[in-house]
C-alpha cells in the first residue's frame, strides 16, 4: 500500500511543479546549485525499467517493488527539476504506475506483463510529446539483455530481432 501511496503522490508533485512550467529543458531556478542531466534521470529510469521487469519476470516481488519505487522516483525527480515537463506527462503515469504496483502487491506475473506494457507505451508517449519520440523503450527480451530500447529509427525494422 506504501508503494501506491507513493505513485501517488508522483502524480500530486509533478502537477504542483509543473503548474509554473517553462517551455524549456533547463533546470528549474531551485535547482541550479546542481541538478542532474535529464538524460542522466533517463538512463536511470531505463536501467530501473530493465531491472523491475526482470525482478517482476522471476518472481522477486520484494526487488520488483524496490525498483518500482527507484523507477517513481525518477520520473518525480525529473518532474521536479525540469518544469518543461508537461504536467499531463507526469499525472498520466500515475495509472500505469499504480497498475505495476497493484501487479507486485498481488504477486501476479500475467498482469505485471500487461501493466508493464502499459507503463513502456506511458514512457513512449511522453517522450512522443516532448518531440524525442525517437528514444523508444521496450520491454527487455531474452535474446538481447540488457537492450530495453530500440535503437533503429522508428518505421525502420530492428534487424536484431
């Protein structure tokens, strides 16, 4: 329940945040002592994204629901100190967010897959509208771990499938 609270709360931060938001990526004013690349907020979310599926693959509900947490805190992160974010990004993960969540709390592994497919189209669609909808996230497979992300330019087939 703890962990819903918090996917929760992921939704309430970003809408009070983004409530000023710029129509740029620079970090917000609070933030200028040091803040993270975007792109190193991302690269997190993708590595916790990898791993939550894996855990959630396996079994291991324990690191599934840590790397759920992990992969909230980044996009509340990345909420927080880029403003530039739309704030509709940010509360329309909160279902998909509470989707995994509800999955991991009842150990079920059909609806995990089918919550974190939700989840990876939620990550497409905002990166679509933040016009980086060629950074495409995907469900990790067997064939090509570590790989969660589709590097052929989109229309083009992935020749390593």
């Amino acid at each position: 329940m703890k962990l819903r609270n918090w996917c929760a709360a992921l939704a309430l931060s970003g809408a009070v945040t983004s409530a000023v938001a710029q129509s740029d990526f620079s970090p917000s004013p609070t933030a200028r002592k040091y803040a993270p690349r975007l792109v190193e907020i991302m690269s997190a979310a993708q590595l916790q994204h990898l791993k939550l599926w894996l855990a959630g693959k396996d079994k291991n509900w324990d690191l599934a629901a840590y790397e759920l947490r992990q992969l909230t805190d980044s996009i509340a992160e990345a909420a927080v100190l880029y403003p530039g974010i739309p704030v509709d990004n940010v509360t329309t993960m909160m279902a998909p967010l509470l989707s995994v969540s509800d999955a991991i709390a009842a150990k079920d592994s059909r609806k995990f897959a089918g919550s974190m497919k939700g989840l990876t189209d939620g990550c497409n669609a905002c990166h679509s509208s933040m016009e980086r909808g060629f950074v495409v996230v995907r469900l990790p497979t067997d064939r090509f771990l570590p790989a969660n992300q589709l590097f052929a330019p989109q229309g083009k087939a992935d020749v390593r499938r």
